[in-house]
C-alpha cells in the first residue's frame, strides 16, 4: 500500500482523506454548483460515498491519487485535487495517464487556491512520477477550470464528448 504525503502551501493542506471528511465531502457532491459540470446533477449520499472510496483507493492501485484540501487557517476541509486514471470510454483515451481533476466549494470559489492547489499536487506528481502525461477533461462551459489549466500550462489536444457532455482534453 502506498502511503498518501501530505503537502503544505500558502493557503493549504493537501492531506490524505480522513473518515470525518465525509458529511463535507457529501455536501460538497449535493451542491448544484460544484456537479454543474461533473455529470450535472447532485450526487446523493451514496454517489458521494463511493467516489470518496474511489478516491482513497486510487492511491493503492496506481501509487496517486486526490487529496482532500484542507484550509490552513480555519481547519476546513473545502474539496479535493489530485489524479485518477478512470479508465473512461472517451475517445481519444486518457487511460494511462494522471488525469488532472479539482473540486472546491463555493465558498472557496474566485480566490485561486484550486491553482494554488494544483500546482502543488503537479509538482508532486512531476517529481514521483516524470514519465506520465498529466491531462485533464473539463467541460466546454467550465470557464473557470479552463482558466485554472490555461495558468498550469495545460494545453487543448482534443474536442470530444463524454457522457452526453460537450468536453476538451487537454495534456501538459
């Protein structure tokens, strides 16, 4: 089992998810606001729970994964970044890759700390594994994460639909 590091920035712990996360986590995935372009709907307790063990299990099986964002000055949990590989049916595929993925509540929405995040989770990442592409799928009305790969140095590759959703691939 690989063991999850912790990563300290300005404004944030990035920090292995811990059992208690969860009733932040669940509400995180019940906001319209935060699913508005994961799948578009709500998830419910249940969606929440098996994506939070998604998340946790990644680290086992592929040595990354997503970190629950913790607040430094509040304590906070407020979302999570980090790396999947889906194994999704999109073409072209990502599989094999560390797809790039971020989530924050709306009330940490505007202030940069998803860049702020995910420039520190890449650098990890960069470090521990150089050889994988890092890409990301985000939907074509996401302005907001496009705007956050844009400044990580993501570049578009491909224009593709998944799930009924109009997105762009995009790899570094």
């Amino acid at each position: 089992m690989h063991s999850v590091p912790t990563i300290e920035t300005e404004r944030l712990i990035l920090r292995p998810y811990r059992r208690d996360d969860f009733v932040a986590y669940a509400a995180l995935f019940a906001d319209p606001e935060v699913t508005r372009f994961v799948g578009g709907i709500p998830f419910s307790r249940e969606q929440a729970w098996t994506r939070f063990l998604r998340q946790i299990g990644m680290w086992h099986y592929f040595g990354f994964g997503f970190f629950a964002l913790q607040d430094r000055e509040t304590g906070q949990f407020i979302g999570e970044a980090g790396f999947h590989d889906l194994h999704r049916g999109i073409s072209p595929s990502v599989e094999g890759t560390m797809e790039t993925g971020w989530a924050l509540s709306p009330r940490s929405h505007g202030q940069g700390l998803a860049t702020e995040a995910v420039t520190a989770a890449i650098k990890w990442g960069d470090q521990h594994f150089p050889s994988l592409k890092k890409t990301c799928i985000i939907d074509i009305g996401n302005r907001a994460s496009l705007r956050v790969a844009s400044k990580l140095q993501f570049k578009e590759t491909a224009r593709t639909t998944y799930h009924g959703a109009n997105v762009i691939l995009l790899e570094r």
